[in-house]
C-alpha cells in the first residue's frame, strides 16, 4: 500500500508513531510544505510598512524549504527506514492535497487547538485536507488521544405534552378574546360580534333644545 505522511511542525512525531505502529512494511512517503506565506505571515514580513502585506520573496521561499527539509531529514531519523521524503512547494493544504492523489492512504496529525475537542482542534489547513483528499486518511492525535469521559452528555429534549395538559388554560387565567379565539386550526367566528358592535352606547349625551 502506497502511504503518505504529511510532516508539518510540532506534530511530525505522532505521525511518525503511527507509521512505526501501522505501516512499517508499506511503501511511504514523507512530504513537507514549504509554504513561505504560511510559514512567514504577512504581519512578521511586513511589519507596519502599510495596508497591503508584501509577497514572499525568494529570500522567505528559501528558508521554508529549508524548514521543511529540516522537518523531513527529523522525521526519516526517527522512522529509521527508507522512505522517500518530498518537499512540496505551495499552498500547504493544495501541495497536500495534490500529493495524496498519487497514494492509498494518507496519514496526518491533528494541528488546531486540541484543548478544545471537536472543530477547533483541526486547524483550516488540515480541515481542507480532510475534506478533499482523494484517499483515505488517517487522523492521529498528536500526544495522549482524550478518553470517553471528554464526550459531552447529548442534548435533553422536553418532555411530551399530553393532549389534557394542552387543553388545560393557562395559570394566569387569561384568555384570548372573543374575536381572535379559535382563529387557528378550525376557527369560526364569533356570530354575536357583530350584534355586540351595533348597540348604542350604555351612556350617550344628548342636545337640550
């Protein structure tokens, strides 16, 4: 089976396991990213020299690739075999993507904040990666995986009402008026409304001649 190992920083070690644990005899692949704009944000590139953030020039390209060399030659240390290691150039979460069109079986590391179970602890690259690598991948959890007591309780729903209970008028004893009852399912109207509208006034002032 051809296998793909995405190295990314701070978490190449558990992938590393994974491959020792689940694929030593497979045929792998180590690949790197080196994302110079990923790697160099704009904020660490620019500074405050104004609203639009300069481009990745050859001097930050270089030194991605270099990181991501870096990251591989730890990487093939630690698995301690022949696997053949890539650096891919580009967008992290395209470069990845691409790549695993040529494998069985991709395997990568959670990179978001795992304090915080669920979609947090993806982060926007991995979540990419996820969601449109051709293979199947395989999601490791970086240090200790959480336990089953970290699964949150599922949700309460409200009790069912009884047919009686809904029927029974409320406690403050109001009631709809007699021009809007019944204005639902099934309404009628009142045919006493109209009779109640056309009586005179209780009180009514009159002209003295």
């Amino acid at each position: 089976m051809r296998v793909l190992a995405w190295i990314a920083p701070a978490t190449w070690p558990a992938v590393v396991d994974a491959l020792l644990e689940r694929h030593r005899h497979d045929d792998i692949t180590l690949v790197a990213a080196a994302d110079a704009y990923a790697d160099f944000p704009p904020g660490r590139l620019g500074g405050l020299l104004g609203r639009r953030p300069p481009k990745a020039g050859p001097k930050e390209s270089e030194l991605a690739s270099e990181m991501a060399r870096d990251l591989l030659h730890q990487a093939s240390d630690k698995l301690g075999g022949d696997a053949e290691a890539t650096v891919l150039i580009g967008p992290t979460e395209r470069v990845i993507t691409e790549a695993a069109a040529d494998a069985d079986h991709l395997v990568m590391a959670r990179d978001g904040d795992r304090s915080r179970l669920g979609p947090p602890s993806l982060g926007d690259h991995s979540r990419f990666v996820i969601d449109h690598a051709p293979c199947t991948v395989e999601l490791v959890w970086p240090g200790k995986a959480p336990g089953l007591a970290t699964i949150p309780p599922p949700p309460t729903t409200p009790a069912s009402v009884s047919p009686a209970a809904a029927a029974t008028p409320s406690s403050s004893g109001s009631r709809p008026s007699s021009r809007y009852r019944g204005r639902g399912r099934g309404w009628t109207p009142d045919p006493d409304r109209r009779a109640r509208s056309a009586r005179p006034p209780a009180c009514a002032w009159s002209s003295v001649g």
